[in-house]
C-alpha cells in the first residue's frame, strides 16, 4: 500500500496541474480545438460522428479524444448544460492526474525520486506549444506517452498492447513512439506477440467501424494536410519553427526549442553510458521515448506537411519529459536525495515563467484571450460572437466558411461548410491525393477508401462567409464583424454575403 502514496501525490499535482492549465486557456482556444468540440459535442448529444448536426464527416484527427470530451460533456449537462469548455476542462484535469500516476510509477522503477517526474509535468505542461494547442489531444498524447514509458518499464506485454492500442486511437501517428518503446524494453519485446495481439485486438474495431461507416480508416486530415503541404514560401514542418512562427513568437519557439534540445543532448549521453555498459537499469525506455520524439519529427519532415503548432507538440514532450528522467539516471544515487527538490523546483519555476514571458501582455489577464503561439484570423472571442450572430441570421441555411471553421461551427451550431465538414467539398481533395501519391502510398490510399461514397455534387449553400482582403466589400455584405486577429495578421473585417 505504501508504494503507492508516492503515484497518488503526483496524480493530485498533475491533477492541479491540468485544472490550472484548462482554467488559462479556457477562453483562448485556437479555432481547431472548437472542431473537435464540435465532434464532441454531436455525439454527446445526437450520437451523430460528424462536425456539423446534419452531415456525417471524419476530419477529427483524433476519435479517443472526441469520445473522451463526448463523454465528458454528458458529464457536465446536468449542472452547467453542454458546457464544451467546462468538459474539456474535466478531461484536462482527469489526463492531468494520470499523467502524474504513470510517471510516477515510471519513476519508481527507474530508482528517481518524486521530484524528477514532479519537474518533468511541469516542464512538458507550461511548454508554450502544448498550452497553444489546449482542447487537441496534445495533452492526451503526453499522458499516452507517460502511460507507455510505464507499462514498458514494467515489462508487460498485455498492458502494453492495450496502452499502445489507445495511444494509436488518440493519435495514429503515435505508433512511432509505440514501436520505439516496445523495443527498448527487454520484457515488452520478448513478449512483442502478445503486446501486437492484444494492440490490434483493442483498437482494430474502431479502425474496422470508420473504414466501412465513414468511408476511411483514417482520419480525412491526412490528405488535407498532406495535400496543404505548407503554408507557401516554403514554410514546411521541417523549417516551420524558424520561418513561421520564429517572426512572430521569438519567444516561445525559444524556450520550447530548449528544452527539447537538452532531450537531445541527454539523448547522447544515454547512448554513451549504453555503450560503456554503465547505464542503470531502465535507461532504454528513457531512450526509447527520446528517439520516439527524434523519429517522429523525422517523419512529419519527410511527410513535408505544413508547420501547424500541434504537430510540434509530440518531439517536444518526449524530448523534454526524457530529458527530466533522463537526467535523474546519469545523476545515479544523488537523484534520490531531498536535496534534488531544490534544483528541481527551480526548473519548473523557470518553465512557468518562461511561459508567461511568452504570452503577448494583449492577452492578459487571465484568463487569456488567445495563447502564446497564434495565428488564426480572428481572436476566439471575436468568432464567437460572429459564430452567435451566424445562428440568428442564417437559422437552417448553409454558410461557406471563410477558411477556419471551428469557432464559428461550434458557437453557431448551424451547418458551416468547407472540406471539414461537408464530404462533397472534400472529394477533390482525396482524388487530388491518390492521384499525386506514389507507387507505395498510392495503393494503400486506395485500399483505405475502398468504401468511400461519392457525395455527388455540393448542395447550394445560400450564404458564403469572406474576409475583406479576399476580395468582399463590407458595404455589399449582409452584416460584418471586424477582427483583431490576435497577435499576427492586423485588422481586418469578416463579412456575410448572399452565395
């Protein structure tokens, strides 16, 4: 009983952790957090999988997550109604507080005291990239992550197989860090069968359901994105830190960067101490989350997808969560002493207020209204009024949405089109994808839209939203609503017209 006192302490820090963190960010999520609250939310209400109530789409990269805040929000309904930032909120804490638990217990079996994980959740949670992306499954990852270094350690095959399954639903492209840890640790590999088994046996269902219901497997914002390719003048993933967002957020790519670049520094001397047989017990799995981060940013770069904040969030969690651990195992003994609080303590001050350092003084007070790392064209208060004015205006009607879409669908909750939510929009796109793709990919595209239906031509859509640099005049619009756009594009004015 006593060993477990140390995981439950850190549960109710990752806990707090994660309450603190959904109570910042609660009026300042990005646009495409609103796209899987909306997901969330019509499937808690209707059981209906798509974005917006009267059309069935897949474009919610991640499905656990949705089912999670789905679940939530049935929570919640009773007491504050179908509150999406109060669910999110509840998961937020809930992820929190298994996230404590697991590094705890990854902790234990690595010799470290509480003061390594402590400082790790604090680092990885305050990282300006994670808080910008708050509502995505960014935080559902890193708890994934946390579970997997756990069941690793431990050298269990059948727990891992089921951890490993559920980080696949949270993200596919988990299975970089699946694969990596499995093989870093001795007892899931020797029992890799088993692990594989049981992975396939808990997740396959859910994969099997989308390929036949929804027409693919995987979430449809693999060929958007990978159709996007970038955001022009070659900002790539691979380049996006220095040419996107280094203009306009110095700032936060600067303390982000660091503490990934100390993984990889630790990274090195795992392998050194590997390779002069003085490694302790557990070092592989530390590695193996490392390399999961280097690998992960290997694949992204050579996908050539766009530079979207989320997708950075991965490598950096890793890199900074191994990089903590890490550095408790080549410090040996000293790792377990009381003395190691006090350095410990300092690092994650140091996180918090690089956060907030990072945060432009515009959005303050907390709670903020809009994160670190930004660039939608509107801030979230500002669609959310346009989102409310929308319902009243449109009512039934269909409305082309300017570009981003979350915000306006969700506070709306009236059918906002784009290739998001309407099939019929994205039908160019997935036939532009197969078409374009090569020898290997090309046949495995196919095979995933195997039950792909044509939707047929696009319904009319009676109204049609513009931004005024996109060529709409506000005097010729029904109504407008001027933005600020948060910290990087300027004024600018979003405007209704007739379609």
């Amino acid at each position: 009983m006593r060993s477990s006192h140390p995981a439950l302490r850190l549960a109710l820090f990752g806990a707090f952790l994660g309450a603190l963190l959904s109570w910042v960010t609660s009026r300042g999520l990005i646009d495409d957090t609103y796209i899987t609250l909306a997901y969330a939310r019509n499937v808690a209400e209707h059981a209906h999988w798509g974005m917006t109530p009267g059309l069935t789409s897949n474009a919610a990269t991640s499905p656990l997550n949705v089912a999670l805040l789905a679940g939530c929000l049935r929570l919640v309904q009773p007491f504050a109604g179908p509150d999406g930032e109060l669910a999110l909120g509840v998961l937020t804490t809930l992820l929190g507080a298994l996230a404590g638990w697991w590094s705890a217990r990854a902790a234990g079996r690595l010799g470290l005291s509480l003061a390594w994980p402590a400082a790790a959740l604090v680092v990885v949670l305050a990282n300006p990239f994670l808080v910008s992306a708050q509502g995505l499954e960014v935080v559902l990852i890193f708890t994934a992550m946390t579970a997997l270094l756990s069941a690793g350690l431990a050298g269990r095959a059948l727990p891992y197989g089921v951890v490993a399954a559920f980080s696949l639903l949270a993200r596919l492209d988990m299975v970089v860090f699946v694969v990596v840890i499995a093989l870093a640790c001795r007892g899931v590999r020797r029992r890799l069968p088993v692990a594989v088994g049981v992975c396939v046996l808990v997740c396959l269902p859910w994969f099997a359901a989308s390929w036949w219901w929804l027409g693919s497997a995987i979430p449809d914002t693999f060929v958007i994105k990978t159709n996007q390719r970038n955001f022009g003048e070659g900002r790539t993933y691979l380049r996006g830190l220095w040419t996107h967002y280094a203009l306009n957020t110095p700032g936060a790519v600067a303390v982000s960067v660091a503490a990934a670049l100390v993984g990889v520094v630790v990274l090195l001397l795992l392998v050194l101490a590997l390779l002069r047989r003085r490694a302790r017990p557990g070092t592989g799995a530390v590695l193996g989350l490392a390399l999961g981060g280097v690998g992960y940013f290997a694949v992204y770069s050579v996908l050539g997808v766009p530079p979207y904040q989320w997708y950075y969030v991965a490598p950096m969690a890793s890199l900074s969560f191994a990089a903590m651990l890490g550095a408790g195992v080549l410090s040996g003994e000293r790792s377990r002493s009381r003395v190691t609080w006090v350095p410990m303590s300092a690092v994650s001050v140091l996180a918090l207020v690089g956060l907030f350092v990072c945060v432009p003084s515009a959005a303050l007070p907390l709670p903020w209204r809009y994160p670190p790392v930004f660039a939608n064209f509107a801030t979230p208060a500002e669609y959310r009024t346009a989102g409310t004015d929308l319902a009243r205006i449109v009512g039934d009607e269909r409305v082309a949405a300017p570009g981003e879409i979350g915000t306006l669908a969700y506070s709306c909750d009236c059918e906002i089109i784009d290739q998001f939510s309407d099939p019929a929009y994205l039908q160019g796109v997935i036939d532009a994808r197969i078409a374009e793709a090569g020898p290997v990919l090309k046949p495995l595209l196919e095979f995933n839209y195997a039950h792909h239906r044509d939707p047929g031509p696009a319904r009319p859509t009676p109204f049609v939203l513009r931004w005024t640099d996109a060529g709409a005049d506000p005097a010729q619009g029904i109504t407008s609503w001027p933005t600020t756009a948060g910290t990087w594009q300027g004024r600018s004015v979003l405007v209704l017209l007739k379609g």
